[in-house]
C-alpha cells in the first residue's frame, strides 16, 4: 500500500504541472494587460487555444521529413518529464533519486536541440533564423546554468533536488552571497530560456525579433498545440526550480501525510502566482533588447554563477 500511495502522490504531481502550465501562461498574460490598462484574455484561454490546436487538421510542408513530424513529441515528453522531476509540493518523492539538475539541463537541451533541428528541417529563411538565434542564445545560456549548478552543489553536497530543497530549508546555510548572485543568474537565464522580454517577445511574430516563433511558424493542428504546451511547461519548470531551491518552505517530507501534502500543493499554486505576477510587472516595465545584446545578457549570467562559485572556493563563509 505505501509503494501504491507513493505511485500515486508522484502521478498527482506530474499531472499537476501539466495542469496549472497552461494556466501560468495565462496568468501571466492577464496581468500584463491589466498592467496596461487592458482587459486581457481570459485565465483559462490557453486551455481553449490548445483545444483549438488539437482539433485542427495537421498541414506539413512537402519537403518536410520525418523529424519534423516527431520533434513536437520529442520536445513535449522531455519538458514534461523535466518538469515534473523538480519537486513542486513534496520533497523525497519515489522518484526523486532522478531529480538531478544535471538530468534536468540534459533533458531540455534534448529539447531545445530537437526543435532547432525542425527550424531546419523545412528549410525556409524563418527557420533557419530562429534555429541559429536558439543555438546562440543556448551557447551561454547552458554554461551559466551549470555555473549555477556548480554554486549550489558545493553548497548543499548534492546535485539532487530533494537534498538540495531540504538543505536550504534548514537554517544552516545562512546568508550567502554566492546564492545571492545564483539567483540572479538563474532569473535572468529563465528569461533567455523562455523567449521572454527583454531577450525575446512571446507575443511577436516579427522577422527581426523573434527566435522560438520563427522555429514553429509551419507548425499546426496538435503538432502546434504540443509545442505550445510545452513551452508553458518550460515557464512553469523555471518559476518551480526557483521556488524549490530558494523558496522551499512548507515542501512535504518524504511519508508525510495527505494535510501536509495539500498544504504544499496550496502554497505552491501562490508561489507560480507571485512569479507570474513578477515576471509580468517586469515585462511590462522593460524593453526588449537587440538581437545582438542577447550574448551580453547571457554574459552577465554566466559571470555572476562563476563570480559565485568562485566565492565559495575562496571563502566558505560568503
């Protein structure tokens, strides 16, 4: 029985990141357009464009080969799988032993090298664009993510989410400034990872701004609509990452109970709505930046996580 409940609470929180993606996105931009004085799309209108998506007849290119056709599945099980690994209400699930950060940059590089490939497959000039903007903005991107990785495994002892979680929940680790500085890192490579503004426009279809939409532009029907799922999987994977490893309170234990689980689910939801709520007034208060400013961005986060682990080999007291 406790092997069947342990199945059971780790099936609830794969389905509850695919659940409330959808949702995140849409909270997102409802506080946007509240932020500018607009009325907005409705909290539950990405539910009905996937809908939407999923009805429609696929339409592929002629030359269009047999990755492009798989890459959509490809990129939606890896996001998911990454997504559901990072502890979201409870902490030490059955499955946690594979949590590892590490598997988790793994995985959605998979992803994000399987989409530039399909940006390529078809061979227009908007897919080779935004496949080669991708691969740029991932060159430094990846780097500081493993910078970060680096700054919280000396840290914690451990590249596992689980230990990593419960570690920053004691009160041993104290002010740091090296988890000062891994913070910011990560906020702004979450940012460069999801195409969000100042890096890119989610909402743009321009020839000379935008990277991931000019990788799906001849993408449609359900092939579309995974993609697009999987993108919300990839905002909410980031926003969760960031409220495990520095916001870890009220994470349930392993063999904890059902109220304790409830209580983590509860304050998770709050948690994606604060950083949704962030990210919008964020959004909404900044420009995009040039194309070409994009490695000077991604520099800066690279620099802070190794500026991070270095303080930690120099003092263990930072």
């Amino acid at each position: 029985m406790a092997l069947i409940f342990d199945l059971a609470v780790q099936g609830v929180q794969m389905l509850l990141v695919l659940a409330l993606a959808p949702l995140l996105t849409g909270f997102v931009r409802k506080v946007k357009a509240r932020l500018t004085r607009r009325r907005g799309p409705s909290l539950i209108q990405p539910y009905r464009d996937l809908v939407r998506l999923l009805r429609k007849e696929v339409v592929l290119a002629e030359n269009a080969s047999w990755l492009f056709r798989v890459v959509p599945y490809v990129v939606f099980a890896a996001t998911w799988v990454a997504a559901a690994l990072v502890p979201t209400f409870a902490a030490g699930l059955i499955f946690s032993w594979s949590a590892d950060l590490i598997a988790i940059i793994a995985l959605l590089g998979s992803a994000r090298f399987a989409l530039a490939l399909a940006g390529l497959d078809v061979g227009t000039s908007f897919g080779g664009i935004g496949s080669s903007r991708e691969v740029m903005i991932a060159s430094l991107a990846e780097p500081a993510m493993l910078m970060i990785v680096f700054t919280l495994a000396l840290i914690a002892g451990s590249t596992q989410l689980s230990t990593i979680a419960t570690f920053m929940a004691t009160g041993d680790v104290g002010l740091r400034v090296s988890l000062g500085l891994a913070l910011i890192a990560l906020i702004m490579v979450a940012i460069a990872e999801n195409a969000r503004i100042p890096v890119d426009n989610p909402a743009t279809h321009l020839e000379l701004t935008m990277v991931h939409e000019a990788m799906v532009l001849e993408y449609s029907g359900r092939h579309l609509a995974l993609i697009e799922l999987s993108a919300s999987l990839k905002l909410l994977l980031y926003l969760s990452l960031i409220g495990c490893v520095f916001a870890p309170f009220a994470l349930a234990g392993p063999e904890a109970g059902l109220s304790a689980y409830a209580l983590g689910a509860a304050l998770y939801v709050l948690k994606l709505a604060a950083g949704g709520f962030l990210l919008a007034v964020f959004e909404t208060s900044i420009a995009k930046m040039r194309v070409f400013r994009v490695p000077e961005f991604l520099g800066a986060a690279l620099m802070l996580g190794l500026l991070g682990t270095l303080l930690l080999f120099v003092s263990r007291g930072l």
